[in-house]
C-alpha cells in the first residue's frame, strides 16, 4: 500500500455561493473549488462572486471553468471564453482554476490545457472529472503530467471514489509523485476512511450538498444545493481522527 504524507489529509469542498463557502471554512474545509450550477456539474462563476468570496474566507479558492453543461469538448468560440476567463480570475485573485477539457478524439485537449496553463503562470491547474472519460486513464495522466498540470480529479472511473478506489491506486502508483490525485465522487463521513485507505491518497474532494427550497420558485424548480456544514465537519473529524491514529 502507497504510505501516507505526515500531513494531516485536504479536504476540498465544492463550493456555489458566499454562504457556501463561509458554511464550508467554518466546518474545517482546506481548499475550495468555486462554481455555479452544480446540478448540472459545476459551471464558470462570476467574477463579483470570487470576488465576494475572496473577501469572505481565508483559503485557496480555485475556480472552474466551464462556459455551459454537457460534454467537455469546446468549440474555438467557447475555448476563447475559457481562456479569457481564466485571464480575468487571475486578475481578481484566484488561487488557480478547474478544468476539463477534451478533444474531438476523446484524448486531452492539450492545445487547451496548454493556453490555461500559460494564464494561471505559478498558480495551480487541476483536470477535474472529465478525465473519468478517458479511454486509457494511464496515458492521460501521462500527458498532464507532460502539461505540468498540478492536480486531477477522478473517482477512478467509477460513480464514486470509493468503488473506483483500485483504478485511483493505480493511477497513485503511475503518478509517483508527479502529479497530485484528488478522489472525489461520493464523498461522505461513513466510507472516507475506506477510501483513503484503499487508494493511499492524502486528500478528498466532495460537494456535501443538501437541497434547500426557495419559496418563490414556484416558476422553475424550487430547490437548489448548498453545502451541508454537518457533514463537512463529519468528514473533518473522521480525517482528522484518522490521521491523527496513523501517527
């Protein structure tokens, strides 16, 4: 089994408003990924909303960026919002930015991955969960690395970190350090212990949403996800217990 870094494990939340990201930092989160529209996967914010949470919590906050839902194949058009985007988040103090992107083929799309790279200079790049798309995980993760991509995030494949928990191991194993594996997909209090277990890594992203009601919405849909402070730090406790026996 891959050993454990001597620091205590990240927990990132996935996080959609102000109030989700003060709720998330007070509840023991590490690192927050900003975005909009998480019903339909995560979508790009605004910059008033960065903004706003940069002056809200004290914690690297990355943005995503994804200009609309389904696939993540982009059009030249979309590639420009994206790459403006991220020029702008940079501007305003992101901490780095999210994204997925691939090609026609269904491999990377490394003419992309290599302008965002360009944007964010020092400043972290992560590959969210399109990599979960991939044919052949293995030379993806290959061609990040070669993109100097900081971080991805994968459930290995599977519909939760924990069922894809031995395709994540390996994907640890290939990595070697070269790039960081973020498991997320499912992530709760009762089976986080499991998976790090079962996978070796020494951090863990999850959304930890519940659904709130607006009552004006009788037009559209009248609920929408916030994050769920209890179980942020349900998930913070058993990390840190866990953690805290390993040593």
């Amino acid at each position: 089994m891959t050993t454990f870094s001597e620091k205590p494990a990240v927990l990132e939340a996935c996080v959609a408003s102000v109030a989700d990201a003060v709720a998330a930092a007070q509840s023991g989160a590490d690192r927050l990924e900003l975005n909009v529209g998480i019903e339909l996967g995560g979508l790009t914010p605004t910059v008033g909303l960065l903004e706003q949470v940069k002056d809200a919590v004290d914690l690297p906050v990355l943005v995503m960026l994804r200009p609309r839902a389904g696939g993540f194949c982009y059009s030249a058009l979309e590639k420009r919002v994206m790459v403006r985007d991220a020029h702008v988040f940079m501007e305003r103090g992101a901490d780095g930015v999210v994204i997925g992107a691939l090609a026609e083929n269904g491999l990377i799309d490394h003419e992309l991955i290599e302008r965002i790279r360009e944007v964010c200079q020092e400043r972290e790049l992560v590959f969210h969960r399109a990599f979960d798309l991939l044919r052949k995980q293995s030379e993806g993760l290959e061609k990040l690395i070669e993109l100097d991509v900081d971080r991805v995030l994968t459930s290995g494949g599977e519909a939760s970190a924990l069922a894809g928990a031995g395709g994540i191991l390996e994907l640890v194993k290939i990595a070697n350090g070269r790039i960081s594996i973020l498991p997320g997909g499912g992530v709760r209090a009762a089976t986080v212990v499991e998976m790090l277990q079962k996978t070796g890594c020494t951090q863990v992203h999850g959304t930890f949403k519940v659904l709130k009601t607006d009552p004006a919405g009788n037009v559209c849909e009248g609920s929408f996800p916030v994050v769920d402070p209890d179980e942020v730090k349900a998930v913070r406790y058993v990390l840190d217990r866990y953690c805290s026996d390993r040593h």
